[in-house]
C-alpha cells in the first residue's frame, strides 16, 4: 500500500493561538517580538500586521514607524513546540502517526486513514475546517512523500491533493526553497537561473553533488519518494488502564472478583515491567443499562502487589450494584510513583516490614478512611497542645527530639477543663481542688512550671503547671492561667499522670 | 495426674506406654513432669516467648507467668474504672511496651477516644514517631482493627482501647496472635462486666500514693498491679514503682498477696 502523508502549514501559528485567547485582539495588529544583540526583533507576526508590510527579522523600532498603532508582545521561547505538540496529539483523531514539524507546521501520516472519511479531499476539508474553526490559519498539501506534502503546503498554487505518483509532475514548477533547503544553498541555485526544482531534478547526480553537496540531492529524493523518511510520532502519556469485556451481562460477585484479579494481574505486571507503583486505582463497572458503578482505593506508599490491591478492593465490592449486568469492567491507575525492584531486593527485611505495616494501614484507610491514621513527631515547642505535629507520611522522620526531662502527663484532655480550687498563697499549688462533682485533697505537688504563651502565634496568658496527688495517689497536671495581680485567675485540669 | 495422663494419651498412644514404663523410677519422675507439662502447654497452645525479649525486668511479677516469662504473642486484658486508673494502666501498658518494642519494633495504637499524650511516651523510653495512633468512631471498627494489626507480623505490639469483647471474639484475636506472634494488650475501660475472655492475663492497675517520709514532691510513679487471672501461671498482686531504670519492686514480702492458685488442668 503507498504512502499517504499530509502536511499542514500554520502560516501564523503563534499569534492566531494570542487571538484565540484574547478575541479582542483579532482586529488589531500585533507582533511578538524578542531582544537579539540589543534590540527588539520581530519573531511572529499576524496578518493584519504583515499585510502593513511588517514582517519576522524587522527591528521593532522600524515597524513602529510603518504602522503606529503596532502593539509589541514578548516572545515566549518554545511556545510553538507547545502548541504544535498539542495539536499534533489533537490530529491523532485523523490518523495514529502524526509528528510535529518545527516552527509551524505539523506532519500526519493519513496511509489507510482517509477512507474513513470517503475519500481524500473529505479527509483534509474536515481535518481543515476543525482547524480553521480553532482559529488557526493553514495550508494543507497532500502527497506521497512529506516531502512533496511540505513543499505543496507552501509553495503549492492550486490543488493541495497531488494523486499517487505525481511528485514529479507536482515539484516541477515550485521554487528550490520548496526542498526545505537551507538559504545558502538556494541563494546560489538562485544566482545560477535553476528558479524551478524541473530545471535541476535530471540534472547528473555527480554534477549536483559536486556543486551544492548531498543535502541537495538527498532533499530531492526525498521529495521524490526516492529515500525513505522517518517520522518521530508525538506520543500521548499511555494511561495506566485495562479493560476486560465480558461476552455476557455479568451480575455475580465472584464473576467481578474474577474481572477485577485479572485486571489486577495485567495492570501490576505492566507496573512491574515500568518500575512503577500505584498509589490511586479506580474500578468501573460500566452496567448495560449506561450506568457506570465505581469503586476507588488508595495506598500509602506505591504498590504493585495484585493480591494486596485486590484486598483493598475486596472490602468495597459489596458497593457495586451489577442490577441488569455489567459489560465491560476498566481498571484505572491515576496517580502512579516510580517503585524500583532494586530496592526491594536490597532493603529485603526493612522494606518487607515497612511494605507489611503500609498494607495493613491501607487495609484500615480504605475501611475507615486515612483520617483516622496519625502518626506523630516532636515539635520545637513548650506550649503542650504544640509540642508534637502529625507525620504527613509513613517514613518521614523527627527533625528534632523528644524532650523527656519535665514529666509529661500519659492522658492529655483535649480541652483543659475548670477546676474550683482553694489555694493557701498564691504560686501555692492548691490545697484541694473540685472536678467533675468530686473533691481531692492534694497530699504532694511539684511545680510550678512556667510555660509562656507564645505570642508570635497566638495571644494569651502564662500557665503555671502543677503536678499534684491526691490522697488515693491518682496523679494530675493542674494548671493556674495568668498571676493573682489583677483577678482572681482561673484553675484547670490539663491531663493525667500514670 | 492421671488426668493429665489420659488427656496426653489420647494425644499421642506411644507417649502413654512411655510414661507407663518410665513412671515406676522416682528419679525419672521430674523429667517427666516436665515433659507432660510441656504437652499439656503444647495442648493450651501456650508457646515459650522468643529469648530476646523475655526479660522485661519485672522481676518477681514474671514468676507468676508459666516458665517465669511474661508471655509475647498473646493477648493480655487490663480492666480500669476510674480516669485515674486508666491513666496508671496506660502508664504500666507503655512501660511494657517500651520492653517489648526495644529498638525497632512499632506498635499499633487502636481506640475511640484517644487521650494519650504523644511527647509522654519518651519518659518509658518509646518514640512516638513508632506508635501509629488510629482513632475510630465505633467499637466494632476497633475490634476489627485490632485483629487484623494483630494478624500483622511486621507489628511487635498492638495496643486496643476498647470497653466490651465477647469470648468468642477474643478467640479470634488469640488464633490471630497465634499465627503472628504479635503482643496485644487490651484495655477495658469501664466494661459493663468482667465476663471471661480467652486471654493469656488480666491485669488490673491501680496508682499508690507516693510515700517517702523525707523527700517533697510527687516521686516516681507507683502502681498496685494485681493479675487476677493468668493461663497456667500464679494470680497475684505486687506494688511497683517505675524509674528511670525500670519496674522496682516495693518490699515483695509485705506486699505480695498470693490470691489462690487456680487449677488449669
């Protein structure tokens, strides 16, 4: 089967993308521009711009002075790789191989594509009226080879479909620049009168190749179909994502397990055979009567182990209604980490310990979710309540120590709670004290200590802690908020001593 | 004795004729003892706890234990009433689990209303950042969390608050542990009756007032830990206080108040 390719030419890429963005912009004319030894130069321009004669390489400066009311933008560099790769990855709806082809123009491989659309010309008025519909200025050409496509799309004067076979014919009149040669090149075949490709193409190869070297004739063969040329397709990121479809409506429970563990298997030995792990998979069911039940799990650390996702999707099958049945069963991984093997095979005992305990919190996290999970590490600060902050993951580790030399009490009420006390002098520990209806007589204390409120973070008095015990031997961490020189200051209970 | 006998005969024939043959010699009486003691431990499923962490240094309150171990890979039951109590049993519970753990273990830390008090833990010599805090809204989830960490290997202690267990739910922990050879501590607060459970221990703590006639100040703390009930050991009751350098027991002979010795076989 012959080749068919389709090159498409955006004349202005970067500035039809601006006017795209900013509507406002479409009666105005604009360049983007960037410096370049010191002044500011013209990288693109739009039509309205370039029909006052401005055109790429002019000193700003001197475009102002054809056309005043010329507005200036800066240049993003790379900006129309960007937006190439993305419209070569749009046209993949055209064909599988379509390759971007820089600065502005983008290279589909349309062989065995255009009957889809009845025809060739069908092909390319959709495939253009999309385009043009976006915004984008274009010129089309169609041919055997890319490189009769990227000369007809350019320097092309009629029909931009050229019929198999017809380079020849199709090349003869065009300009040498038609061969994507560089300037020198055409600047000295220029000086010699050969102003058409027809007039040097039979030349003698020797004769060719000794005046303007091998680009000249390699560009010709390959706009001749002589010599091959390889495309780089722009590829979309695969998806971490199986499908199973079954032959009948499926409505058991076991019947989903057996879709769901061989999903499993495919999905975690493509992640294997990747080096990567999970940490998000979804599970749809999609039910003949178009509704799509679905179930998601998440990991605490990447995971490719099949029997243990299965077992953090086992706990939420119960969750899928099949009702009439499912059809088609898609198991997704959104959100994938890198995982090497190496180390698994060389941290054997640590990992295979921390790879248990993750699992067994999964299992937790999926049943209760991962907000009841807390792990915690010491905080750089005196006031209780901040002394400690939660762990954000399952290895991070303490920046600083525990302090361990002031006791610290075992239970610790979330709220301090008020106490009536009777206190002999003040910066006494209390005599006895009143909670919850029950009194105590306090037989032994130590203290005070001094914790000052830290005033970067929040306003608010000292609290002076006492540790007490009363005549039963129960222990308490009492504290008195604020100094006896104004009012009377509050008592409270803080937490428990072992 | 003979019941012993016959229970290990229906086990295994030969072992009878052997200890039929051999029961005559008095010298050889005590080897055999022993040797029926260790099926008949074989028989209630009570294994010898690995020899790295036998010690805990609880000293006298270990020979109440079968072998004179406190027995890991078991579920032990702790019951407290009063806020107080709960707070010297949490201080006893992490003063063993500091034991257990030593260097590298961690531990699951299972409950419904949490109160612990992270940054306490490094006076029993634990890192917090090792304790997993996992806080449940219902009881039920608890249990179930419970099991299933204490199924987990790679765990030295798991640690559940939860007031009321059924036996039969606590078969399921202790075939769990059996398969792990993870520690459980359960801590009972407030249950709504002592039912039995099939616990290798239930412990009950109580804090003492601290009694120094000299010194001011609240000193180390002091528990009345009394075990009511323990699978093949001793039931007894012992003051301790814990320091710096670990359980210190208050003169064992005053103290010390044997409670009477339940049968097992």
């Amino acid at each position: 089967m012959s080749k068919r390719f389709v090159s498409i030419w955006f004349r202005h890429l970067t500035t039809d993308w601006l006017t795209r963005r900013r509507p406002e912009l479409k009666d105005v004319p604009f360049v983007f521009a960037a410096p370049e030894r010191g002044r500011m130069v013209v990288k693109a321009v739009n039509p309205i711009a370039a029909a006052s004669g401005i055109s790429t390489g002019m000193v700003v400066a001197d475009g102002r002075a054809i056309l005043p009311s010329l507005q200036v933008f800066d240049d993003q560099h790379g900006k129309d790789i960007t937006l190439l790769t993305a419209l070569a990855e749009w046209c993949i709806r055209y064909t599988p191989i379509a390759a971007i082809d820089p600065p502005d123009g983008l290279i589909l491989d349309a062989s065995g594509c255009t009957h889809l659309w009845e025809g060739e010309v069908p092909y390319l008025k959709d495939l253009l009226g999309r385009l043009k519909a976006f915004g984008y200025t274009v010129r089309p050409g169609m041919a055997d080879t890319v490189g009769c496509a990227w000369a007809i799309a350019r320097y092309g004067h009629l029909n931009p479909v050229i019929e198999p076979g017809g380079q020849v014919e199709a090349l003869k009149l065009l300009p040498p620049a038609a061969l994507r040669l560089d300037t020198a090149t055409t600047d000295r075949l220029e000086k010699l009168g050969l102003t058409e490709i027809g007039k040097f193409m039979t030349m003698p190869r020797s004769a060719l190749r000794r005046r303007f070297g091998q680009t000249l004739l390699s560009q010709l063969d390959k706009a001749l179909g002589q010599e091959i040329e390889m495309l780089t397709p722009v590829k979309p990121i695969e998806a971490f994502l199986e499908r199973l479809p079954s032959l009948e409506p499926v409505r058991t429970a076991t019947a989903i397990e057996y879709a769901l563990r061989e999903l499993l298997d495919k999905l975690c030995k493509r992640l294997t055979a990747e080096e990567k792990g999970l940490r998000k998979a979804v599970f749809k069911c999609y039910r003949i009567d178009n509704i799509i039940q679905s179930i998601d799990i998440g990991t605490a650390r990447a995971s490719r182990n099949a029997a243990h996702l299965f077992k953090l999707f086992e706990i939420k099958i119960g969750q899928i209604m099949p009702a009439l049945g499912i059809e088609l069963f898609v198991l997704e991984a959104p959100v994938v980490e890198p995982l090497s093997s190496n180390q698994e095979a060389i941290w054997n005992f640590s990992y295979n310990r921390q790879k248990e305990l993750a699992e067994l919190l999964d299992r937790i996290a999926v049943k209760v979710g991962m907000h009841t999970i807390h792990r915690y590490l010491p905080d750089e600060h005196h006031w209780p309540e901040r002394s400690y902050k939660e762990a954000k993951s399952l290895e991070e580790e303490a920046t600083t120590t525990w302090q361990s030399e002031l006791p610290r009490p075992v239970h610790l009420l979330r709220d301090p709670e008020l106490i009536d006390v009777t206190v002999a002098m003040p910066d006494y520990p209390p005599i006895l004290f009143k909670h919850k209806g029950n009194l105590h007589r306090i037989k032994k204390a130590d203290g005070p200590e001094r914790i000052e409120q830290e005033w970067w973070i929040e306003q608010g008095l000292y609290r002076d802690y006492y540790c007490v015990e009363d005549e039963k031997g129960a222990r308490y961490w009492v504290f008195r908020l604020g100094h006896y020189r104004s009012h009377e200051p509050k008592w409270f209970i803080h937490g428990f001593f072992a | 004795m003979t019941l012993i006998l016959y229970k290990c005969s229906n086990h295994k024939p030969m072992e009878r004729a052997k200890a039929i043959a051999t029961i005559g010699s008095p010298s050889n009486k005590s080897g055999l003892i022993q040797q029926l003691q260790e099926e008949v431990f074989a028989l209630q499923r009570f294994r010898k706890p690995k020899s790295e962490v036998s010690d805990l240094g609880l000293g006298p309150i270990a020979k109440a234990f079968p072998e004179s171990t406190f027995p890991t890979g078991a579920v032990h039951e702790f019951i407290s009433y009063q806020t107080p109590n709960a707070a010297a049993t949490s201080g006893f519970m992490i003063a063993l689990a500091g034991r257990l753990m030593q260097q590298h273990g961690s531990c699951l830390w299972i409950s419904t209303r949490r109160t612990l008090y992270p940054p306490s833990l490094k006076q029993y010599g634990i890192d917090a950042a090792r304790v997993i805090c996992i806080d449940l809204a219902k009881q039920k989830d608890v249990l179930w969390a419970v099991e299933e960490a204490l199924k987990c290997q790679s765990l030295t202690l798991v640690i559940g608050e939860l007031s009321e267990i059924s036996f039969n739910d606590s078969r399921r922990l202790q075939l769990a542990v059996e398969q792990s050879n993870v520690t459980g501590l359960l801590h009972r607060y407030n249950p709504r009756s002592e039912n039995t459970l099939a616990c290798a221990a239930r412990w009950k703590i109580a804090s003492l007032a601290s009694d120094h006639p000299t010194l001011p100040g609240v000193g180390f703390s002091r528990w009345h830990v009394e075990l009511s009930k323990v699978r093949n050991g001793r039931p007894s009751a012992w003051d301790i206080e814990w320091s710096k350098q670990g359980f210190q027991h208050l003169s064992p002979q005053e103290v010390a108040t044997e409670i009477q010795t339940r049968k097992t076989a």
